[in-house]
C-alpha cells in the first residue's frame, strides 16, 4: 500500500526537479514605419538584444530552479526560500505539494540530478507576460528517493536520462521566473 501511494507523488517529484531550455532567433528590421501597438516594439539590433537577454535571464532562473529543488528535496523541505526565487505557479505549487508528501512519508532525495544541456526553444517577448520557452536533457539516473528511517530507496524512484520542458516567465517587477516545467521521462536523450 504505501509503495502504491508512493509512486504517484515520487513521478512528480522527480519530474518536478527537471526542466530545459533553447535558443530563439532576434526579429528583423521592417522598412515601413510602425503604428498603434507596434510602435514600441524595439525592431533590429535592439530586438535581437532584448531577446538575448531574455535568454540569458529565463536560463538563469532555470539554472536557480534546479538548484533550489535540489536543495530543498534533499530535505523535503516545501518552504525553502530559495524556490520563490526562482519558481512561480502553478510550478511552484506542484513542486511544494510534491516536497510536502515527501516529507510526510519520510522521504528525501539523495544523488545527482544533472541538467546536461539547456537550450532556449523560443522567447516570445509580445506574449502577456513575456515568455521563454527552455528544453534541456536531464540525468537523473543517480537520484533517489529514500527513506529516512532505513536509508531504502522509494519504490518506483528510479531515475533516467530524458528530455525536460520549461517556460521562464517575467514577472512584472522584472524578475524572470520557472512558471511551467515538464519531465517527458518517454523520450530518452
């Protein structure tokens, strides 16, 4: 019974702990002249640079996000303050519930998760909020979770190296944060 209740949230905790990122390209100048809307729209180089730095700000937050899971799964602690750093909902929700049912099991998670390549997929900076698609290939073949009491692992924890989907979103006081985040443990990378 507990390891049928367990492999439900165990799925989502390690999902949770992964996430990625990709590489957009910067827009191109238009010859005629913008109007309504459009006119604040930066075009050219400076579009390409507000991309740019979307990119590095969105891979950034990614990179915080996976380090506060790792940090605060190693204690299955759902209120560590590093993950409103960097996360927001309904991301950070799901991972709290996913900490918290940990916790209430007397799990935490032990090994190395490792993002091996994050890649911003897309940046959209006219979307309401502006958004940066991130994809990555996680290992997280050398992460369990285990009992605390008895050093066991969790049944149904076992990790693997597979491709994980994030979306970075910036929040109105500037801030870019982990809003969206999807291991796709089916597809192997």
């Amino acid at each position: 019974m507990r390891a049928r209740q367990l492999s439900r949230w165990t799925a989502g905790l390690v999902a949770a702990a992964t996430v990625g990122t990709t590489t957009a390209c910067g827009g191109t100048q238009e010859a005629s002249t913008p109007t309504g809307p459009e006119r604040s729209r930066p075009v050219g180089a400076q579009r390409a640079a507000d991309e740019a730095a979307a990119e590095k700000a969105a891979l950034a937050a990614y990179a915080g996000y996976l380090k506060a899971s790792r940090t605060a799964s190693r204690r299955s602690d759902p209120q560590a303050p590093e993950l409103t750093r960097f996360l927001a909902d309904p991301l950070l929700t799901r991972v709290r519930l996913n900490l918290r049912q940990a916790r209430e099991h007397g799990a935490v998670s032990t090994g190395t998760l490792r993002s091996e390549d994050p890649t911003v997929v897309s940046v959209d900076l006219d979307a309401e909020p502006p958004s940066v698609e991130i994809q990555d290939c996680v290992d997280a073949s050398g992460y369990r979770l285990v009992y605390l009491e008895d050093d066991k692992v969790v049944p149904g924890t076992r990790g693997s190296r597979h491709l994980a989907t994030a979306t970075a979103t910036r929040y109105p006081d500037g801030r870019w944060l982990i809003s969206t985040g999807t291991a796709h443990q089916d597809q192997p990378c």
